[in-house]
C-alpha cells in the first residue's frame, strides 16, 4: 500500500518478482552492515529475532527453527557482492528474503557510503527481497533510487537532510512505519527498531508469536511500549489477539473516525464480546482509548515540528482549534502552545549531540559499556 498526499491509501502494483532466487529463503531476515552503522541497533534485532524463533519454534514443537538471521558487509568499498558475516544457521546457502538497513549512531550516513552496498541491496530488490529501512537508514535505501516519488518515513532529527539530499522523495515524520510491501520504512521515534522487529515477526510468525515476543523481551512493559505514544502506555502483552488486532488498527489510524462497530470488525469479535474483552484487556474503554490516542498523537506532532495548531486539530477530527486545545490541556496540563515550547524538537540540545560524538571518539572501538549503550539509544 502506499500512502497519498491526502492521507488516502492506495494500492501498489507489486513489481515483478524473481522467485527462484529467494526459494527456500522466506523465514531469513539479513541485516546490512556499513561504516557508522548503530551496534545497538543490529544486535539488539538479531537478539529480538533470536527470541522469536525459540518462541515460535516452542510453540511447534517440531524442533525446525523457523526464522534466520544473517548480517551482511562489503569487504571494500567497490565490492558489489556483500558476504554474510555471520549466520543463526550453519546450514544451506544463506538467501536473505528481507534485508533490513539500521540507523547510525550519531551522525547521518556520509554520502560516500560504500557504492557496492547500494548496489547490491538494489541487485536483492530486483530478485525479490523486501527492503527495511531504520531512522537514517533510510538514506542508504534512498540512495539505491528504489524510492523515488514514494512517502518515506523517518526520524524528525534527520527529516530536512534527507528531504534536501533526495528531492525525488517525500518525507514523512508522522507516519511511524510506512509498509508499501515491498519496502518498508520506520523511524518516528527512537526506538524505531524495536517496532520493526516486532512488526517482521508478526508478518513472518504471526501476532501470537509477537506477543510472546514483546512479553518476554519488555520485563517492565507499560514504559518500554511507550515509545509508541509520548505520555500514553497503551498495554499491549496482554495475550488476547483480538483486542491487540483492534489496538493496531486504531494506531495506525491514529485514533481518528473509529467507531464501536468497526473496532469490533477489526478485532473479528461481536460487539458485546468485543467490549468486555477489549476492557479486561486494556483497562480502559474504546472511547478512552481513541482518545488518548489522538492526544498522543497531538504530542508526537507538537515535539516533532513546526505544524500549525490548527493543522493538528484538523488531523485528528477536532472540530476546531479551541475543541482540540481544551482536550489537550485537560490531559497534560499544558495548552498545546506551551507543550510544544517545553517539549518540542527546539528545545533539544545541540550540545548534547556535539558530546555523544565526541564520546564515541574517545571510546575503544568494540567497547560495549553503559555510557556507550545511552548514546546509541538516542540514534537517528
């Protein structure tokens, strides 16, 4: 799907896929690797993805391991033909059918990214592998020109480079994650990769799995699922698949013109079922729900930018400025306009970028301590 200046989605043709050249290779998530990439990032999957497969592999019982991980890296900078540097799985001919591009840690990929990973990641689309980008990943997946006149999410930090590197692609911050099926995009927040993970294991291994997954991995989950939502900590590990069917579904339409009747189609359950459960599950009502949606929503748009108050409002199906201000003061004790002064993408320190880089420098290469762990959850 692909989304449209007016908010619309649109259904893209799929392009011509080779399926011989991923045969056998539908389970195997690659991950690329290239100078500057965010450690945190490409262990941090390859554990999450790790997880899932026990889980997945538990729930069959029939000891096959049902995802593989794999990272790929150019031996030089012209090198066109990557080698898989490491392997979940010693056996066969390693094939990945998605490859995943991970953010840096601190500084925006250079524009003289190896040429040889371009190449090769737009060699794998041409034989059907989906492409991920991560934050500023996607400057590597803009650079294969795979992405021309396509809506790409990413990180508000590095929204205008990216917009001002790559003119032929338009840039989206308010949008999460951006499936078009055969790229995907993500990169709204920090933890963006997180997201991701989870979203390829629900695609690959199903919402159960998921789940298992997010439990297992979130021991303290309420703050670890905020990422979603700034001030909303929506619960998410509560194991009952139709209500986290219906959650999703008002996520990604931000909690705007849902009603009773269509939440409770999304989640497949009959409206009375559906609000008992969908209440034991969240603790809190389809309307409170929606509604704490859309003020987060408001908050995300508030710290990321410069949207007008009446833009927002208009977004979220506020009837006007003053409707929108009164709910979004009632909730966080703040106008909308003092929020985002307190709150908002200016009131971040540049210094404190400008110290996480120069703290890199100084550490050993390979180091993995706290201080280095903190600066790489700030990654763009």
């Amino acid at each position: 799907m692909h989304k449209t200046g007016q908010g619309k989605v649109t259904v893209l043709r799929p392009r011509q896929q080779q399926e011989t050249a991923t045969a056998g290779a539908t389970n195997e998530i690659g991950i690329v690797l290239y100078p500057g990439v965010q450690a945190a990032c490409v262990h941090g999957l390859t554990d999450l993805f790790q997880i899932a497969a026990n889980i997945a592999r538990d729930q069959q019982r029939d000891g096959r391991f049902p995802l593989r991980v794999t990272h790929w890296q150019p031996a030089n900078n012209r090198d066109t033909e990557l080698s898989c540097v490491y392997d979940s799985d010693t056996g066969g001919n390693p094939q990945p059918r998605i490859l995943i591009i991970p953010p840096t840690m601190v500084d925006l990929p250079s524009p003289d990214v190896p040429v040889g990973v371009v190449s090769w990641l737009r060699n794998r689309y041409a034989c059907g592998a989906k492409l991920v980008s991560v934050c500023s990943g996607a400057f590597i997946l803009a650079a294969t020109g795979l992405v021309a006149r396509r809506w790409v999410s990413t990180h508000r930090i590095c929204a205008e480079a990216l917009a001002k590197r790559f003119p032929e692609i338009t840039v989206d911050t308010n949008q999460r994650v951006i499936d078009d099926g055969d790229i995907i995009t993500a990169g709204a927040d920090f933890l963006a990769w997180v997201d991701v993970g989870l979203l390829l294991v629900d695609k690959i291994l199903g919402s159960g799995v998921r789940v298992e997954t997010a439990r297992f991995m979130l021991s303290d989950p309420a703050p670890s699922e905020a990422r979603y939502f700034p001030g909303f900590t929506p619960r998410q590990t509560h194991g009952d698949t139709a209500v986290l069917k219906a959650q999703e579904w008002v996520h990604i339409r931000d909690g705007q013109d849902v009603s009773l009747a269509s939440m409770a189609a999304a989640a497949g359950l009959e409206r009375r079922t559906f609000l008992r459960r969908f209440a034991n599950a969240t603790r809190m009502t389809p309307i409170e729900y929606c509604r704490a949606v859309r003020i987060a929503r408001a908050r995300e748009l508030l710290e990321g930018g410069n949207t007008p108050q009446k833009e927002i409002a208009q977004s979220l199906a506020y009837r006007d400025v003053a409707s929108f201000a009164r709910v979004f003061r009632k909730v966080t004790g703040l106008a909308p306009g003092a929020y985002r002064k307190r709150f908002g993408l200016s009131a971040l320190s540049h210094d404190y970028f400008a110290e996480g880089r120069a703290a890199a420098a100084q550490l050993p290469q390979g180091t993995a301590n706290a201080e280095l762990m903190d600066r790489e959850a700030v990654s763009v």
